[in-house]
C-alpha cells in the first residue's frame, strides 16, 4: 500500500562470517530474533520451527562477536557519573548521550563507575546508575549492568587521583551501608531485588579498616568485590581472595609494586592454592607498559578483563579540564594527567583500540583478545551465558568486524555494526 512503511526484520540470519567461539573464530551462520532480543539455535530455528529469516547478511568474511563490555568506565561524550546534576532528570539525560555514543565503539554494556566520593554524591547518582533493566530499549544504547563503585574504602598511598579528604576505612559493615546507602546494596543474592540494586561491584584496600571481615557479606549480596588501590601485601591478597574476592582493579596501576621478596597483589595470578582472581588491564599505551601486560597474560590468560578506565574527556580536543574533586586534568592526546603532576588521570582510549594494542602486544589470537572484553567480563559478572558469548538463549548483542592494515600497528579491528538485542543500531558503512 501507498505510504505503507516496511517492518524492521524480526528474524535475522547473519552467514558468511567467522564467529566467535571460545578461543577460535570459527565460520557459522548465526540467527537472532528481535522479539525477544535473543540468539536462536539456528538448527532448531530452522527444521525444528521451520522459520524462515526475515533479513539475511553476507558479512562477507568479517568477524561476528558478542557485544564488548566495559566494567571501568568513570564518564564519557563529556559525561561524568560522579558529578551530579541539578536535578536527576539531568543527570539521566547526561546518561543516555553515554549509552548512545559508547554503543558507537562497540560497546554495548558496562559498569559506570563512580570515584571516591562523599557520600551524598553516591545517594544522589547511584539510583541511576543500577541494571537497565527489561525497560532498556535497543535504540538505547549501551546498558548499565550496575554500578562500580571505585572507593573511598582504599588506601591512602595509593590513591592515585582519589581527593584524600573523602577516603575512609569501614570498621563496621553499617559503615559501608551508610557510605553508599541502604537501597543501594542488595539485602541478599537470593533477593528479588538484587538483581536491580545499583552496586555491582566495589573496589576497595582489604587491608584498610576492617574491610577484610566484610568482603564474605558483600559477596553474599551479589557483590562483586576488586582488590584496588591497595598496599596489601601478597599474604593479605590472598585472605582476600580466600574471603571472597574475585577481582583486581586496574593491575599494576594504585597498588604495591612487584618485589621479588614480595610479590603483592600482583602474586596472585601466580598462586595455585586457590581460584586466582579475574584482574583488569589498560591496554591504552600510557598506563601499562606493553611487556607488563604479557607478563600479566602469560601468568594467567582466562582472567584478563580488558577496561578503558575511561573519562568524560574521551573526544574532547586537547586541553585543561575541570575534574571531580576540585583538582584539574590536563588531556595531552590519549594522555590525561593531574595538573601540576605526572599522576595518570585515566584513559580516552575506546575499547576496541584497548582489543587491538592487546592483540599487538601479547601475540594473542584475534578471538582471545575479543574474549577480553566479551567471555571473560561477562564470567567476572556472573553472566556466562547471557552476556558476553554467541550461544543460543544468550542476548544479541552484537558487533560486526572488519579488519584493515594499518601502516603502523597492522591488522587493526574495525567496528562496522553494532547491534542490541537483535536490532541494528550502528552501521558505519550507512553513515559514510
């Protein structure tokens, strides 16, 4: 009919590609439904339910993978999550430019993270920064798969750029519960509402305070607990690991260096004695030097989770920026720095490019520098299954990727689509 506008496709078959499956690209349709967002078995789409597709891709060769996600990310598109607005209408307005501009990069969920602050800050932006949720629409963006709070329970020497007037130590649990504030921390992982309480992880110093008796109760909460911005030594790190933690910020980076009389946190990903930790890397060139990253991945390469740490300045032209405690950041192309020091003041790289100076520099396959930032955060998370893979039942998030030679770094990854939930919502070939 005149006028009549054609329906977005609701079965899509995606066929000349590579998928990513475990450690191997492998060459394998895939289907995905739009109406309920999620990958289809594609042997049973298709003699079991006898559908038929309503949109099929050539992808001509390229890679299909799982949607990339980020679990440090403190702001983006000029955006940051720990300074609140005027009203939380304003702040939410502020987030949803966040999700629209990361889903751009390829990634399409992740952590907001929020740094040390007072605890007024965290009552005020906490509430918007929990699960999406089933309200979370494609055309949305990126989701927040909950909040992670970076501090203030950490140690005052290794701060970094933490304001040391709003760090603490939490002798009892109600002092956490005061800090961040009761509706943001699950009563329970067995709650109802867990699954939509704000905090999803915390970094924290286990040696500050009493913190080491905490971690077991903010596990039980659905917690996940990071080891960050710490001095604790290697014993410490692993009554840590022992009471619960599962997770290191930021390796390497706020925290006591490798010795070979004490290997610190950085140990753990040598101990045998129990599960070693998931640990995050900046893989931006600037915070990490190429070879510490390797060693790293060597020692223990199914716990690297990949993390721009990324700021509101990611975009923004050269320059001397306002930052969230009063102080000032001087962004020097990818390099952020504290004014009037060489303190590193977080990432602008996006996280593909982490993915590309990772492969370069550790040797790794094409499939396990994408697993960095899909499989492997998704198990951190606790969402094996349903983040983070290309299995059936598993949300269709999506990202589609070209390869092309760079004059310096190689074979270098391109995001050419994003999808979320089953529906297109980037395509950088329609946009040129």
């Amino acid at each position: 009919m005149p006028g009549k506008t054609a329906s977005p496709p609701k079965i899509t078959k995606f066929t000349n590609c590579r998928l990513v499956k475990g450690t191997e690209l492998v060459e394998q349709d895939l289907w995905i439904d739009a109406v309920s967002g999620k990958i289809l078995k594609d042997q049973e789409a298709f003699y079991e339910l006898h559908l038929s597709p309503d949109e099929v891709i050539d992808l001509g060769g390229r890679i299909l993978a799982p949607g990339l996600i980020d679990v440090q990310l403190n702001g983006a598109q000029g955006f940051d999550f720990s300074v609140p607005q005027e009203t939380k209408e304003e702040y939410d307005d502020g987030l949803r430019l966040v999700n629209k501009g990361l889903a751009r990069t390829g990634v399409t969920s992740y952590l907001p993270t929020v740094v040390s602050s007072t605890p007024e800050v965290y009552w005020k932006v906490l509430p918007s920064l929990g699960p999406s949720g089933a309200s979370h629409r494609a055309e949305d963006g990126a989701e927040s798969l909950g909040a992670h709070v970076e501090g203030p329970f950490i140690s005052g020497g290794r701060n970094g750029i933490h304001k040391p007037e709003v760090l603490r130590a939490a002798n009892t649990l109600r002092d956490v519960i005061d800090c961040y504030g009761d509706e943001n921390l699950a009563e329970d992982s067995r709650s109802s509402s867990s699954s939509s309480t704000p905090i999803k992880m915390i970094t924290a110093a286990p040696e500050v305070g009493n913190m080491m008796a905490h971690i077991p109760e903010l596990v039980s909460r659905g917690i996940v607990f990071s080891i960050g911005h710490s001095d604790a030594t290697y014993e410490q790190g692993l009554v840590a690991t022992g009471a619960g933690a599962t997770m290191v910020t930021h390796l390497f980076n706020a925290m006591r260096p490798f010795y070979h009389r004490n290997p610190g946190i950085f140990g753990l990903l040598g101990q045998s004695e129990r599960p070693r930790p998931f640990y995050g890397v900046i893989a931006d060139g600037i915070h990490l030097h190429p070879t510490s990253i390797k060693i790293a991945y060597t020692a223990h390469p199914t716990g690297l989770v990949l993390v721009t740490d990324a700021m509101k300045l990611c975009g923004l032209p050269d320059g001397v920026y306002e930052w969230t405690n009063g102080e000032r950041i001087v962004k020097t192309g990818a390099r952020l720095t504290l004014e009037g020091s060489d303190k590193i003041a977080g990432s602008s790289a996006t996280l593909i490019e982490c993915v590309n100076n990772f492969r370069r520099w550790t040797g790794a396959s094409t499939a396990e520098a994408i697993a960095a930032v899909t499989a492997t955060p998704a198990r951190m998370l606790g969402l094996h299954g349903i983040k983070g893979c290309l299995a059936a039942g598993a949300d269709a998030d999506l990202v589609v990727l070209g390869e092309m030679d760079d004059a310096f770094a190689g074979k270098t990854l391109t995001v050419d689509q994003v999808w979320k939930f089953g529906v297109k919502i980037h395509d950088t070939e329609r946009r040129k």
